[in-house]
C-alpha cells in the first residue's frame, strides 16, 4: 500500500529527474507541502523556480491552483476575487471567490 509519503517522494524524483541541480529547491518545496506552509523562492531570472514549482503543481491531483503574475497595478480583486454587484447594490458585500486565491490548495505567484 503506498502511502501520501511515498507518493510525495516519487512525485519529488521525478521532478529532481527533471530538474538537475536543483535537488535542495525541490525538496524544500516538499517540505513545504508536508508542513501546509508556504515558500518563497527568490533567485535571478532563468533559474528554473517558475518551472519547479509549475511540474509540482501539476503533479499534484484534485488540488486547485491559482497563478497570477503581480504587477504594480495588480489590484486585491484580482486575486482575491472580484465584488458581486448585484449584491452589492443590495446593501451586500459579497465576493466572489470561484476560482481564485482564497479556493486555492496551492498558490503560484510570478
């Protein structure tokens, strides 16, 4: 019986298979998994983190993702979903949250 440890582990060589060199990254990444915590990869363009952290996610079933390159004009609703107006011309403030961060098991900013 395989075990989400096992899988977690097949999941992490397959993409350290992937990725030479950056066995450390990954495995960080794993841990952060493991412990439901988030981590920050910070490093010179071209250096394979969007890359890493997009295979991970997409090895990653029944989970949902949420992507979104931050820009300085990026605004909340962009990410946290925008206000339904409808609503809100009830005297309601409600947000709309369908497929944006607030849903998400795994976040990716660019």
């Amino acid at each position: 019986m395989t075990t989400p440890i096992d899988k977690l582990h097949a999941v992490l060589t397959y993409i350290k298979d992937a990725f030479i060199g950056k066995d450390e990254i990954i495995d960080i990444l794993g841990i952060s998994l493991l412990a439901k915590e988030n981590a920050f990869l910070l490093g010179p363009p071209g250096t394979a983190k969007s890359a890493i952290v997009r295979m991970l996610a997409n090895c990653i079933t029944d989970g949902k993702n949420f992507e979104y390159l931050l820009t300085r004009f990026t605004e909340p609703n962009e990410i946290f979903g925008p206000f339904d107006i409808r609503k809100l011309k009830e005297g309601e403030l409600v947000t709309n949250t369908e497929g944006m961060m607030p849903e998400a098991s795994m976040v990716f900013f660019g």
